[in-house]
C-alpha cells in the first residue's frame, strides 16, 4: 500500500495532530481504490450533487458509505436523493485508515472502529469551501486520501474560517490525518489543478475520499 520508492517521503506535521503523508498509496492501491469509487459512484446511492440548507449547491459531487451524510447530518438512506439505502463501508478502507495513523502517529491512538467513508469528486473548477468535520459523534482521527488531480488544501484551525492557515499541495496518493487538537480544524479546497492527474491512473479531475467514525 505505500508508495514505492528507494526513498519513500516523509511524514509532514502540518500542525499538532494533522499530519500530511506524502505518497501514502502506492500504484495499485490507487488503482483499487479508483476502481471502487467508480462501483460506488453507480446508482442507487451513487454520485450526487448536494443542496445545502439554504439553496445553494455544492461544486463537488458526493456520496457516503456506510452512512449517508447530508447537511448537517448522518442517516441510513439517502434522504436528500434518489432514497435508497447508503451503499456498506468496507472493512479494508477502515483497515487502510488505522495504516494511515500508524504512519502518520506512530501508533493507532485508540481503539477506533472506523464506519464511514465520504466520497468527494472534483470537477474542472470545483473546490470545498472553509469547514469542519463537526457531525460525527467521534473524535476519531479523519483519514483522507487524493487520487487525481493535484490541489492546493487549506488547513486552519478551530476557532473560525479565517486565518492563519496552511496550504498544502495534495498530490495523487497523498494521505492526510488530523485529530487530537487538530480534529475540529477548518479545512477546504479553494482550487484543483487540472490536468494533473497521473497518466497512468486514467483519471480527469480529483477524488477525495475521507474515512471517519460516527
């Protein structure tokens, strides 16, 4: 699963707890994981545009696993779609995810049972504005994973949108962790860099997938 190279690169502490892991996913690890995001993107509970509260649309396109997560909450069926019942977590992603925190920790912090996996697409111009992950129940570590497109991220902290923050360049493969302090942070996506993605990966845009417990 990790990435090979006779120097693998290192682990980058972003800020106390959030922690950048370059090249985390090797070729065929980043093969699997594309391949079962475009199963999961089918329909029933596949790739959707979300509402917000107030009208608005999301430039991303989403799904959930697991559970279905919709603003500002979670739920068994896709309540803000086509209704059907949220598509299972796999058991390897959760397993992928306690990988990644040894990595980027040292050790798994605690007993964590991960059970939801959000799933972000980004098209050409799409970005995430400035938010935390606050729905969960758990403060588990998030564990995050890019395929595609490179992206400038943007990692700030708890207590509001603006700054200081951090910019980060995700590339394919790259993991990132936060918890601990870092949990609540605020975080988003305010450009992609197109055309990119790795040319073997025959991939156009940016997947983002984010593993957590509820």
């Amino acid at each position: 699963m990790v990435s090979e190279g006779l120097f693998p690169p290192q682990a980058v502490e972003v800020a106390p707890g959030a922690v950048h892991l370059p090249g985390l996913l090797d070729r065929a690890a980043q093969r699997r994981l594309l391949a079962a995001c475009r199963e999961w993107a089918r329909p029933p509970a596949g790739l959707r545009t979300v509402r917000m509260p107030r009208g608005g649309e999301m430039s991303v396109r989403q799904l959930s696993l697991g559970w279905h997560w919709f603003p500002y909450g979670y739920a068994r069926t896709v309540v803000d779609g086509d209704g059907a019942p949220v598509k299972p977590f796999p058991a390897w992603l959760g397993e992928w995810a306690r990988a990644a925190l040894q990595e980027a920790y040292g050790e798994v912090p605690h007993a964590v049972d991960y059970d939801i996996a959000l799933v972000n697409f980004y098209g050409e111009g799409a970005r995430m504005g400035m938010h935390r992950d606050s729905d969960e129940r758990s403060h588990a570590p998030v564990v995050s994973y890019s395929l595609g497109d490179r992206c400038v991220f943007r990692f700030g902290h708890s207590q509001g949108r603006g700054r200081p923050w951090t910019d980060i360049e995700l590339a394919s493969g790259d993991g990132f962790v936060f918890g601990g302090s870092a949990r609540l942070a605020y975080h988003g996506v305010p450009r992609t860099l197109p055309g990119t993605s790795p040319s073997w990966l025959d991939l156009r845009g940016r997947l983002n997938v984010t593993v957590r417990e509820r």
